[in-house]
C-alpha cells in the first residue's frame, strides 16, 4: 500500500539505471494516495452493490433473491474464468514490456487478451448451456429462465474483467474498478426499478436481464475511455503474439485466480445444494456486507501489484522488499480497522435486508475474523503472481479451495450456515500462510506482518 523511498546511492543522475529508478520511485510515491482512491470507489461501489442486493431481497422475497445470488456466482465464476488469467497476467507483462521497450508484444498482448476473453467467455458460456441441458430438469425448473440470461451475460463479464486487468498494468486504477464496480451497480440497480415500476415481475430472471444491460453498458463505456487512453501512450505499430509464453504464465495464474475468486463463492454453490432458497439468501447477506472489508485487500493489491513487477524489472530489489513489507503493514491495520467498524453497524445493515436477516450476524463475524486473519501473511500471492511462482500459487490456491469445499461438506450439515463461515474463514488463513511459505523459499522476501526470518532470493 505505502510506497516506500528508497535513496539509490552510488548511481550517477545521468545515468539510465538511475533515471529508471528515479521513475520507479515516483510511481511509488503515488501508491498510498492511489491505494485510498481505489478503497474510496470500491466502498462506494460496494454501498451501490448493497443498496442494490437490499433492493432486490425486498423486492423479490428471500426464495427469488436465493435463486438470483446462485447464478450470480456462477457468472461470476464463468466470467473470472474465462479470461484465461490474461486479465492478471496484463498486470505483469505489459509493464515489464514497456520497461525493456517491446511495444510490439504490448500490442499484441491488448489485441489478443481481449479476443481470448471474449472467446472464452462465449465458449464457457455454449459449454454451460450444454451440462444444463444434458442435467434435465434444471432449465425447466426456477433456475431455467435466470440460466438462460446468465449465459449472455458471462463473456461480457469476461470482457470487463480483462479491461480491469489492462487499466491496472497502466497505473489507472480509478479506471479499472469505476466502470465494473460503481456505474456497473447503479446501473443494474437503477435497472431493476425501472423494471419492477414498468410492470415486470420482481423475479430472479428480471435481475439477471438488468445485470446483462449494465454489464454491457458499463464494459462499453469503459472499452471507449482505455481505449482512447492506450492511443495516446502506444504509438500504432506491429504486433507480436507470444501466446505460449503469455498461456504457459497465465494459464497457471488462471488457475489461482479462480480458486481465489471461488474461496468467495464456494459457500454459497455448496449451501446452494445442501440448503433452501432462503438460507443461501441469507447467507449471500452477509457475505456482500463482508465484501467491505475485503476490499482492502484489493485497494492495495490494485495499486502495488504491477509496481513489483516493475520493481523486478528494474533491478530494484530494495525498493521491492521494502513495497512488500509497507503493504502487509497497512493491509493488515485497515483490515482490521474496517472489519470491527463493520461488525460495530452490522446488525443495522443486516436488518435492511428483512425480517430474520439479523440471524446472519455470526456467519458475518466469522469470515470478518476470517478476512483479518488471512491479512497478516501479506501480499504474498501479489508475490508469487507478478514475479515467478504462479503454478506454486495455483496449487496451493487449489488446495485449500478443496479444503474448504470439504470443509462445507462436513460442516454445513451439522451447522447450517455458520459451518460453511467457519470452513471459508478457516481454508483462507491456511492459504495465507501457505503462499507466505512460498514467497520465502522463491523470492527470499518475508510477507507477513511478523516476518520470517530473512534469507537470499532464490531466484
């Protein structure tokens, strides 16, 4: 989070290591305000996101809003998937690219990543329709229609998330997060009501139709800015497409990328098999309040993610040793800040929901307890991701999300919701600790708040 100064003693003002350093160190300077800029407009796009799950619970009853978050998640899994981690993978090519002058792959890179995630999306999309179909019964039942829709709506959800990707490896990260995580929610929000006062029915499938319109709109507007913004940085030119090198990082990221994202939605598709309607909606309450103390987490990884790799590239290891260590420092207080001042409102946010949401306030507490606790072991998967360890990053991820899904199994059964928390909360500290672990013996870097006991970077 913090950027760090580091003095490069010994290096000559006129020399080109020095000048790059001196760029690097400015970058560095903007990371604080930056990392408070992007926590600004994620707290504001998660008051939309809730405003909007509060809206629909009312509206739909808590049977509809059950069927709505499960697809939901579902596209958000798709979505995330379908990118091929070329969205994360942006975060580290394109600025160690730019370093060393390659604009011909920068180029290629923007081009392809976007046709693979559109691609990849419709094809995951075609793919999903296919199981849902051989299933039987599921399109002719309550998830058939909001299914349907769910499926135009996923390579768009893809799309967006790799413009996230791209405005992030270019130090713009209000305009990564502003288009899918603020006008996205209002939108989708503003959607929904005119719907219902049009006369359309207060459904699942209604919610999903105003998500597929947002989304659309939102990935649009945001495509037109970056785009705009690349041609006035990029001068036009050949393209080169190193798809193997490209895949054979981001494909492993990929990996580690959805597992991450599934430690977010493993709960709720498990519950969504072994509970009704109206627990998986009550369980997604608490879950989105939950996501405010999350995006912490994501604030600084966003703004100090592509600065590691531009570290590394550099040759930069003090800079980057000490950007590690002000990023776990940070990322752990303001978790710990937010989530107490969460858990302090939490039975008043609960209580908009509706009748009986308040009964969520310990599944809240726990992945709370949960989030805090993973953030001690720092930006080690920041680490792993953008400087060399992202199979060993995907396979611990991995893992733990089958530790957890086995955790759910065992629990939610004898707990109810409260099992599926403690199994979520408990698999994300192990894989905290894990990754920490990893980062050590590959990088010599220390990330958790207490740290290990320093070593050389096996590099």
């Amino acid at each position: 989070m913090t950027a760090s100064k580091v003095i490069a003693g010994g290096l000559a003002s006129s020399s080109p290591v020095s000048t790059a350093l001196a760029r690097l160190r400015s970058l560095r300077a903007t990371a604080a305000v930056s990392a408070l800029a992007v926590f600004a407009v994620r707290i504001g796009a998660a008051g939309f996101a809730y405003g909007a799950q509060v809206l629909m619970a009312r509206m739909m009853g808590g049977a509809e809003y059950g069927i709505f978050a499960t697809v939901w998640v579902w596209i958000a899994i798709l979505g995330h998937t379908a990118t091929f981690g070329l969205s994360q993978g942006a975060c580290r090519f394109l600025p160690a690219d730019q370093a060393t002058g390659r604009l011909d792959s920068v180029r290629g890179f923007l081009l392809g990543g976007a046709l693979a995630s559109l691609g990849g999306g419709l094809a995951l999309s075609l793919g999903g329709l296919a199981v849902a179909f051989l299933q039987g019964g599921l399109l002719a039942g309550p998830y058939g229609t909001p299914i349907l829709v769910a499926a135009l709506v996923v390579p768009l959800f893809a799309f967006q998330d790799y413009l996230e990707g791209v405005a992030r490896s270019q130090g713009w990260p209000l305009l990564a997060i502003a288009p899918p995580y603020l006008l996205r929610q209002a939108l989708i929000m503003a959607a929904m009501v005119g719907a219902v006062l049009s006369g359309a029915p207060a459904e699942a499938w209604v919610a999903i139709a105003c998500t597929l319109a947002a989304t659309g709109l939102a990935a649009t507007v945001q495509a037109v800015i970056l785009l705009a913004r690349l041609r006035r940085h990029l001068p036009r030119g050949p393209r080169l497409y190193r798809w193997r090198l490209w895949l054979t990082a981001c494909l492993p990221i990929a990996a580690g990328d959805l597992a991450a994202s599934a430690f977010g939605f493993v709960d709720v598709v498990i519950l969504g098999f072994l509970a009704p309607p109206e627990a998986v909606g009550l369980y997604f309450a608490a879950t989105r309040i939950q996501q405010f103390v999350a995006f912490v987490h994501y604030a600084a990884s966003a703004t100090t993610a592509q600065r590691l790799a531009a570290a590394r590239a550099h040759g930069d290891e003090a800079g980057l040793a000490h950007l590690v260590r002000m990023q776990a420092r940070w990322t752990f207080l303001a978790t710990a800040g937010v989530g107490l001042g969460i858990l302090a409102v939490s039975p008043l946010l609960l209580g908009l929901f509706g009748e009986g949401f308040r009964a969520s306030l310990p599944v809240l507490a726990i992945l709370v307890a949960g989030s805090v606790a993973a953030s001690l072991f720092g930006p080690a998967e920041d680490v792993l991701t953008m400087l060399g360890g992202e199979r060993l990053c995907a396979g611990i991820t991995l893992a733990m999300l089958a530790l957890a899904a086995l955790l759910c199994l065992v629990l939610i059964p004898g707990l109810g919701v409260a099992g599926a928390a403690v199994a979520v909360a408990l698999a994300q500290t192990l894989r905290g600790l894990a990754l920490a672990l990893g980062a050590r013996r590959l990088h010599g870097l220390s990330t958790p708040v207490v740290g290990f006991p320093r070593r050389s970077a096996a590099r």
